[in-house]
C-alpha cells in the first residue's frame, strides 16, 4: 500500500554536520507515529524538512507515492498536512473563536466556518474559551487553540514539533488525550521529547540517533531496548528516560 507519507535516503547535511542521515520513514494513513530521539538526533531537522522549512540536501519526500521533495511549507499545507511548529502563531487581539476562524480563512461562507470553528473548539475541549482574547490564555491553553487552528482546516496529516514544551505534567497528560482522540481522524506525526508523553499516547515510535533511524516499534519494545536506554541515558541533560527505564 502506498504510504501517506514516505521519505527515501533523505539527507540534510549542514556543512560537515549530517543532521539527517539516509532516513526511510513510513507513515500509513491514519496512523499515529512518534519521532523521538536525544538532543541533537536531527529530530527538528527532519521537521523542517517534512514541512518544507528546509530543502533536503538529498533524497526524496513521497505524500501518496507523489513526490512532493523542495516544495514550499504553503504548497504542502495545500495537500492537506497540517503543521505545527514551536514558533507562537497567534494574533493577540484576537479572540479564541476568531483565530481558529482565521485558519478557516478560504472558506468564505461565514456560518459554515464559524460552525466549524467551534466544533473544533469542542473537540478539543476548550468551547468554554471561544470569547476568551488569547493574549490572556495560559500557555497549555495557548497551545491548545494553536492546535485547533492547525486542525480546523480538516488536515489528512498533521505534524507537530514538540507539542507539550513548556507543559505542566496535567497540560502533557491532556495534551496525549487530545492527540489520541485527534488520531480516530486524522494521521499525525509528532516529534517530541517528552518520555511520559510518548508513553501515554503509546503507538509506534522511531527513534533517531546522530540523524539516522536507530530503531522503530511499537512504545514498549523502544522504551525497553538497551540501544535506546543508552543513548539517552548518555546524555546528562536528559533524564527524562530515567523515570520510566
Ligand atoms: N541550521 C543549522 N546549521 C548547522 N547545524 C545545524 C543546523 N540545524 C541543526 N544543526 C545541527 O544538526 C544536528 C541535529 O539538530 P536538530 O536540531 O535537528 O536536533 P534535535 O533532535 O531537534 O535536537 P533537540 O532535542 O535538542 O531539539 C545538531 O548537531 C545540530 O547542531
Ligand atoms: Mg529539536
């Protein structure tokens, strides 16, 4: 079956730093897939890449067997991917309501928007903040309604770059509920560092190391492998594996 989204030998090379190195990765439609790896693993890179940010030094990037390899994040966007990235995106003047409206900006037809503006509001059970200004939100609900303006558009996939940084324990419990709930329709790829994170949303994993895909299974089996263990564990600054190994 054709992948919703592949990549083959994809490489990103930043002078003499191979940030992403001969990566093969398979998404299958509906799927829900994590990509997590240490600091420096070329987690973001590939992000960038996936999303168009950044032109691949080599290799290619296949949504629906189409090669789709340098195009620009508006283009991919426009196949029905949805992105979220760690840069703020939202507008402090303007309401909750109103920004997830703003992300349905090419449906003209106002009663339509609006009624699908809220109803992604309500799925993911923020409705209570549809007048709220966002300048005053707290930071999980910020991201919340973030995500909502990436989903309201009703994207095939969706990928997120680190959804739960800066995240209390509670906002990253809701947030992986939200994600899960997200995934019954629609694919998502989310890469993200957060080991709690990845084992409450608990489906398949790639791992990446020094840029390459280290290993890729399902939560369990990558939380239990040595190589993986090791890896993270070399690394000081994070413990965040320490907890659940
Ligand atoms: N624009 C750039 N120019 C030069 N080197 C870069 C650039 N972006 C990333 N790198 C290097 O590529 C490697 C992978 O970085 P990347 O940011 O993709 O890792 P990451 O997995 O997202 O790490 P983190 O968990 O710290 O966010 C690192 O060695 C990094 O220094
Ligand atoms: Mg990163």
């Amino acid at each position: 079956m054709t992948a919703l989204l592949a990549t083959e030998h994809l490489t990103m090379r930043f002078g003499g730093v191979v940030a992403v190195d001969d990566v093969d990765l398979n998404v299958a439609d509906g799927e829900l897939r994590c990509l997590i790896g240490p600091n420096g693993a070329g987690k973001s890179t590939l992000f960038k890449c996936l999303t168009g940010q950044i032109k691949p030094s080599a290799g290619r990037i296949l949504w629906r067997g189409r090669d789709i390899t340098g195009l620009e994040s508006f283009e991919i966007a426009r196949l029905g991917v949805g992105i979220k990235t760690q840069v703020p995106s939202l507008f402090d003047g303007l309401t909750v309501l109103e920004s997830v409206r703003l992300a349905l900006r090419r449906e003209a037809r106002e009663r339509v928007a609006r009624a699908r503006a809220m109803a992604t509001l309500e799925q993911l059970g923020i409705a209570d903040l549809a007048q709220h200004a966002t300048a005053l939100l707290a930071h999980g609900q910020r991201q919340l309604v973030e995500l909502a303006m990436v989903v309201a558009p009703a994207p095939d996939l969706i990928i997120l770059d680190e959804p739960t940084a800066g995240m209390s324990a509670e906002e990253t419990a809701r947030a992986a509920h939200v994600i899960r709930a997200l995934n019954a329709s629609h694919a998502i790829i989310v890469v993200e560092h957060d080991m709690p994170f990845i084992r409450a949303i608990a489906k398949k994993v790639t791992v990446l190391h020094q840029g390459r895909v280290l290993m890729e299974d399902d939560v369990a089996s990558v939380l239990a492998d040595r190589r993986v263990q090791d890896v993270y564990l070399g690394k000081a600054a994070d413990a965040s594996l320490k907890v659940i190994a």
